[in-house]
C-alpha cells in the first residue's frame, strides 16, 4: 500500500514542477524585460542630463567670453580716452614718484631752515627778556623812589582849608602823628571818643556830642557847644578840619574827626595856646 502511494507522490510533484516551470521563465523574463526598459529609460535621461549639461556649459563660456571681451573693451575705451599707454601710465607714475621726493626734499629743507629761525628768534627773545627784565629793575627802583618822594610829600601837605574857608594849622590823620603835634608845642590837643545819644563830652571850654556817623559813607554830625552857643556841623567827613571861633577873643578852634564807626566817632580838638 504504502509502495502505491510513493510512485502517486513522485508523479504529483512532477507535474508541478513542470506546471510551475514556465511561469518562472515567464517571470524572469518580465524581469528582465523590465530591467532593460528601466536601463533604456536611465540611459535616456543621463543623455538629456549630459546634453544640458554642456549647453549650460556652453552658455556659461559664451557669458564669460562676453564679460571679458565687455571688459577688455572697456579697458581699451578708459585707455584711450586717457590718450595714455601702459608704457605713458608707467612714465606719469615714475615722474610723479620724482616730484613726490623732491617736494619732501624741499618740505626737509624749509623745516631746517625754519628751525634755525625759530632758533635765532628765541635766543633774540632772551636777550630782549633779558633787557626788559633790567629795564623792569630800574622802574621798580624808580617806583620805590617816587613812593618815597609822595610819603615826603604828603607829611609835607598837612595844612588845608576847613569848613570855614580859613586854612588850618597842622592836621594829624592818626594818634602818632598828634604826638608829634603836641610836642611841638603850638596849640592844645585834647582827644576825644564820642557815642551816639551819650551826653555832651567836656573838652576844655567846648562841649562835643554825636548826633549821627554813617561808618560807609565816612560821614558824621556834630553838636559843638561853645560860649552858650551851640553849632551844628552836619555831614562832615574824616581828616576835614571842623572850625569855629570861641573865647572872650575869638580864636579859631578846629576839630578832626580821624575815625568813623559805626555809632561812634574819635579824633581830637585843637585850641590855641592861652584859650
């Protein structure tokens, strides 16, 4: 039984492989059909690929060729408007390379001499400081001199007319200088430092009292009491000779005020010997 059976298998498996033979060839050669029709079709675009290619190529070249001749044309026009060759361009260059070092020669030159100018100058400038600094010396001593000269003169201008129109004796514009005055033995110095609003200040005969000192303006009133008399002397100023006349023979009396303050005044009265 089993021997049947293995012979059926056999000739079974035969007509298979017989049946499935032609599809197989048919199969491959549909492959194949298809891989040559695949190389055809690839063989046709690498061709229009490559045609492209060199027509760009070629294009590319013929705008390049454009551009340089475009260029070299160009170059020919600048030439010729130049009017100039390469040779003439090369000469303009050198002879300007020329004239470049021969204006920095120059420019050398004129700084040296420049130099020494300034050099001579300077020194000039020395010797004329140097003079103007002796001629400086000489008015300083000349200063010092006319300095001395208006000290002199101004200890000799010490007499002036007062406010009475009558000129006066000697006047001291400080407490040394009415020292001196007192020891030369002229008159009678009597020294006096007045407020305002205090009482009348007794000074030999006369009687003093502050009625107004403005210290800014240097200015100053004044009541004078003499022989039951009383003056007013307004708006007086430092150094004036303040005068009026007093005693049985009127002699002529003269205050001066040497220091104005501020609500409060000092100077001196002057009477005559014998007053």
């Amino acid at each position: 039984m089993s021997d049947e059976i293995q012979p059926r298998q056999t000739s079974i498996e035969h007509q298979t492989q017989s049946a499935l033979l032609p599809v197989a060839v048919a199969v491959a050669l549909l492959c194949a059909l298809g891989s040559l029709v695949w190389a055809f079709l690839l063989q046709g675009r690498l061709s229009r690929a490559e045609a492209q290619l060199a027509a760009a190529q070629q294009t590319e070249q013929q705008r390049f060729s454009a551009s340089e001749a475009r260029s070299r044309a160009a170059s020919d026009a600048l030439a010729k408007r130049l009017g100039m060759t390469q040779a003439q361009l090369d000469a303009r260059a050198s002879a300007l390379a020329s004239k470049q070092q021969a204006d920095a020669a120059r420019l050398a030159a004129s700084q040296q001499q420049a130099e020494k100018r300034l050099d001579a100058d300077v020194s000039s400038v020395k010797t004329d400081v140097g003079t103007v600094r002796t001629d400086v010396g000489g008015v300083r001593t000349d200063l010092s001199s006319t300095k001395a000269d208006l000290a002199d003169t101004k200890s000799q201008l010490q007499r002036t007319v007062g406010d009475a129109g009558v000129m006066s004796g000697l006047i001291a514009r400080n407490h040394d200088e009415l020292e001196v005055l007192k020891h030369k033995g002229d008159r009678t110095y009597y020294e006096f430092n007045l407020q305002k609003g205090a009482q009348p200040q007794l000074l030999g005969t006369v009687k003093l009292q502050l009625r107004k000192a403005d210290a800014k303006k240097a200015r100053y009133t004044l009541l004078v009491n003499a022989d039951d008399h009383i003056i007013e002397k307004k708006d007086k100023t430092e150094d004036e000779p303040v005068q009026f006349y007093s005693g049985k023979t009127p002699a002529l009396f003269e205050i001066v005020v040497n220091q104005v303050n501020k609500n409060a005044i000092s100077g001196y009265l002057s009477v005559p010997k014998g007053s």
